[in-house]
C-alpha cells in the first residue's frame, strides 16, 4: 500500500505568523522613530531581516537598538 500526502507541513500558518510579526515590528517601529524622533530602516536578507537607526553624524546606518 502506498499513500501521498499533500500539503504545506504547516509552511502556509507559518508564513502568516511571520508576515504578522513583521507587520507589528514596523508598527513598533515606526512610533518608536517618531517617539524618539530619528529615522529608522528596515534591512531584508535571505533568512532574516534587522532594524537601523539613521545616524546623522556619521551619516550611517547602525543597528536600531529599541531599549
């Protein structure tokens, strides 16, 4: 006897867990940016994705530090 299984193996529910916890991390960052009144960016890679702070002086980005 053989069988075929179809689907996701979850990747699907997955998926939407993250895009909503990218959604609420934006929403965070945006008030903290105006809170703090700075800039902050979004950095994508392949596997993962970082926050930044603009900083004027040194006219870089830095890793957004929330705290």
């Amino acid at each position: 006897m053989a069988g075929l299984s179809v689907g996701d193996g979850g990747l699907g529910k997955q998926l939407q867990r993250e895009s909503r916890r990218l959604q609420a991390l934006l929403q965070l960052a945006g008030q903290e940016a105006v809170m703090r009144q700075v800039q902050v960016g979004v950095g994508f890679s392949r596997h993962a994705y970082t926050f930044y702070q603009w900083q004027g002086t040194t006219r870089n980005w830095v890793w957004f530090d929330a705290d």
